[in-house]
C-alpha cells in the first residue's frame, strides 16, 4: 500500500506509530507539508479543520503518473479486508466516464442536496471516501478548477469541500459500495451498540460521520466507539 498525507505540521513522520511505519504491507508513506497560507470558509466552531480543503491541492502534491487515488477522511477505520472490493470499484471507475466514485449522501428526493445552488434533480454524494481516476482528474484540471470554485461560492458553502466537490460534478459520480463509506453517528444521548453481524463481517471503510467522534468526549462512552478504541490500544499500547 502506498500512503500520501497532506499535512499542516510538516513532512516528519513521528505522529506515525511504528506498528504502521514497520507494516509488511506498507509500500511507501509519504507526506506533505501543506504551506499555503489561504483563508478557507466556515471553519469557527466546527468539527472539521482546514485539512478538509487540502485534497482540492492533490494535483500539486501527487505524483501524476498515478493511476488511482482512494481518499479516506481521518474519522475513517479499517474493519476488513479491503483489497478485492476496491479493485473491483476502481476498476469500474477507470473502464466509465467518470472522474470519482462516491456515496450517495443525499437523493433526489431530499431538499437537503444541490438545490441551495440552483441544482436540481442530481444526487449529492458524501466525500468521507473518494475512488478517484487520477489520469481523467488531470487531465479535466479537476483541481484547479476546485480552486477558482472555491473563491466564488465561499460563502455558500455549508458543508466545506463536500460542497464545492458537488457543485462541480453535479451528480456525475459512480455509486460506490455501501460498505466502503459505512457510516454510523455517535448519538449523544444513546449509547446503543447498533452493528448486525453482516456488518461486522463485511463493513471495510467505518466512517465516523457527523460531529462526535470516537476521542471526544460526548463520543467516547457509544457503544459503536469501540472499533476505534481496539485499534488504538493495539497502536498505542494505552
């Protein structure tokens, strides 16, 4: 497995444990210290950071000989093996039209989707996970066209870059499979542990959604939480 990480705080891998660093199956880890020095909107008292907006920039950080790119947000973990499914869906992607494969977040029947933009009947898709066909990204200047976006509907954007990402594509996205952007919201007030058994089994991307996380404290005590919690004290012995 290759690794790129774009990141504010520099290019060393310290942060990294070394249970990953030495992993039989980690190829390359490369990261990316991320020095501009932009404004981007509606960061103050949110869960998100400004990373959110740096995968707009992966054109000027990525090797461009790459095929594919498969986009994981950091509130993203690994339930299972995940190789045979995401090179069926990247397959998929590379032999269609299209530029990304995605979730579908919001459908044609929620006011909730594109209409706030003056776009209707188009699907919105959650960017948590992104299949993405490098060559066709480039060479449609996906990115920078991202870039010019970003300036011009600031002040619209509710969801951040999510939004941006769907404003462009408009609903030209392949679906992509449910259990590679497996999405469950830590409830403040209900602390069930809600996966079936199918899910466990077969969920590979567990996609932490909404604004309690599994480290905060209104997230940790869910009983959903404990994909996390395992993973970490094997990481961090703690």
């Amino acid at each position: 497995i290759n690794f790129s990480i774009i990141y504010k705080q520099g290019d060393k891998k310290d942060f990294i444990p070394e249970k990953i660093l030495a992993h039989e199956n980690l190829n390359t880890l490369n990261i990316y210290e991320f020095d501009k020095k932009l404004s981007f909107p509606n960061l103050n008292d949110v869960h998100v950071s400004e990373a959110t907006y740096y995968r707009l920039f992966i054109h000027e950080y990525i090797d461009n000989k790459i095929e594919t790119l498969v986009y994981v947000d950091s509130d993203i973990i690994c339930l299972n093996p995940f190789e045979d499914v995401l090179n069926e869906e990247l397959k998929k992607l590379i032999e269609s039209k299209n530029i990304i494969s995605a979730k579908t977040e919001f459908d044609l029947n929620s006011k909730e989707g594109l209409e706030r933009f003056g776009i209707k009947d188009k699907n919105y898709f959650n960017a948590g996970v992104l299949l993405i066909d490098y060559q066709k990204w480039l060479k449609e200047k996906v990115g920078k066209k991202l870039i010019k976006n970003l300036s011009l509907n600031k002040a619209e954007l509710k969801y951040w870059d999510q939004d941006l990402l769907n404003i462009y594509f408009e609903g030209n996205f392949l679906e992509l499979n449910n259990y590679l952007n497996f999405k469950v919201y830590l409830n403040e007030n209900d602390f069930k542990y809600t996966f079936n058994k199918k899910e466990e089994e077969e969920g590979i991307f567990l996609h932490y959604s909404g604004k309690f996380k599994p480290w905060s404290l209104k997230g940790a005590l869910n009983g959903n939480s404990n994909f996390y919690h395992s993973y970490y004290k094997k990481l961090y012995e703690d």
